[in-house]
C-alpha cells in the first residue's frame, strides 16, 4: 500500500525520492518479521525445553492427584497460540488409569491434546 502512494506520490509530485524510500522501510519490515519467526520456531526446530507456566501446571495436577504417580517423562509442544499438546510419561505403585490423569490435566484449556502413559512400578526389596 505504502509503494503504490510512493509510486504516485512520485509521478504527480516529482517525489522520485518516496519509491527507494519505501523499499527500504518494506527491507526493514521484512527482517523484524523474520526475526520474530526465528525467535518463535527456533525453540520447537531445536526441541528446546519449554519455560512456559503450562509444565508447572502439569506437575503440581500431577503431584496434588490421590494417586501417587512419579512423572518420567513430559514433553510438551506449542501447537497454536496459547495451545500445547502434552505426552507424560507416568510411575503409578498402585493400579491406575491413563484417563484419570487426562481428566485431571483437562481443566487446564491450553492443553488440547494430551497423551498420557502409565507404568505400574513394581518395588523390590533390596538386600
């Protein structure tokens, strides 16, 4: 929008200067788009840890559950704005299943996938 008001701005004006101009403001547009898009995707191309408060969330449902379940593993992925999909990983002592969890962690929206496994661990008496 702003090179075709350059364009005529310089052909009925004689403001020749305005179409250079606006292709260097168009370049410097570009690149803070550009550096906003690697900044974003760099973590999820890198499989970077998450910082986001969504795995605290996870943890505390995790360790208030009436089930004493150990987490052994927890990735969690941005999938939109605001969205993240969630795989855990889970050490139950007692029978427990996989859909309690998941109706646990549900009262969190931002979760709007969630994978949950769970391993009964079985305790040895060590001499």
């Amino acid at each position: 929008m702003l090179a075709i008001l350059a364009l005529i701005g310089g052909k009925f004006w004689g403001a020749s200067w305005l179409d250079p101009v606006m292709g260097i403001v168009g370049a410097g547009l570009v690149a803070i788009w550009a550096s906003g898009l690697l900044r974003d995707t760099g973590r999820v191309l890198l499989d970077a840890e998450m910082d986001v408060p969504v795995i605290a969330e996870i943890r505390e449902v995790i360790e208030a559950s009436p089930i004493r379940a150990t987490i052994t593993d927890l990735h969690v992925w941005r999938v939109g704005k605001g969205k993240y999909a969630c795989i855990l990983s889970l050490a139950v002592m007692d029978a427990a299943e996989p859909d309690y969890f998941r109706q646990q962690l549900s009262i969190h929206e931002e979760l709007v996938h969630i994978t949950v496994e769970v391993n009964q661990r079985r305790w040895q008496v060590s001499a």
